[in-house]
C-alpha cells in the first residue's frame, strides 16, 4: 500500500484539500512510502506536517481510510461523550480515564470506537 497513493482516498474534506493544494513537498516525497511498517503515530506525524491537517483529522484516516484497527480518536467530542454516557463517568472524563477504559479494547479500539459511535447514531 502506498502512502498518500492520491488525495481524494483520505477522505479529506474539501476545505482540507484546498488548504493543501498545491501539494507541499512533505507530501509530494511522502507518496512513495511504504506504510506497512509504519506506527500508527508515525503516520500521524506525516499527515499532521501537512496545513489543515490536524491530529483528529490523521486519525479519522487511519480509522476509516487506511482501516487502521488499534486507533483511539481521543480528540473526538462525540466519542469522548459516548464514552461518558457508556461508562457513567463524570462530566468531562480526562483522556487518562479514556484511555484507562479503552486498554480492554486493545488491539481492536479503532473498531470498539466505532461500536461507540453508532450507539450515539440509533
């Protein structure tokens, strides 16, 4: 699998692919990389380089793009809510209480969160 093999299959929403068009060389001599062995925040560095790129955004590719299957979207307010409501934590649980929780979930968060998610979807 090719790194960034082309823009569109990141999912990147328009204002996201405007704000990195023309593409920057980080992202031009990125597109030969192999990322079968790359970590998960290995990508997320490469793809956080880029403008309009944040972390929330890298991992929403790893998630549903790059089918990724151990990624844990703390940056994600719906997520972070359901895990609230799920597991009758505080008003605002910290990402270490998030984390704490998502440990059981290893090596498959990216696919528990997903479950997370579509409980706020019903």
């Amino acid at each position: 699998m090719r790194f960034l093999h082309s823009i569109s299959s990141l999912s990147i929403r328009h204002i996201k692919i405007s704000l990195t068009c023309p593409l920057p060389n980080p992202i031009v001599e990125t597109i030969s990389v192999e990322v079968e062995n790359l970590s998960d925040e290995e990508i997320i560095e490469k793809l956080t380089a880029v403008k309009g790129i944040g972390r929330w955004s890298a991992q929403m590719v790893l998630i549903f793009s790059m089918n990724r299957p151990n990624v844990l979207p703390l940056g994600d307010t719906g997520f972070k809510r359901v895990v609230k409501i799920s597991y009758n934590l505080g008003p605002s649980p910290s990402e270490e209480e998030i984390k704490k929780i998502a440990e059981a979930w290893r090596p498959y968060r990216s696919i528990a969160s997903w479950y997370m998610w579509q409980t706020v979807n019903k």
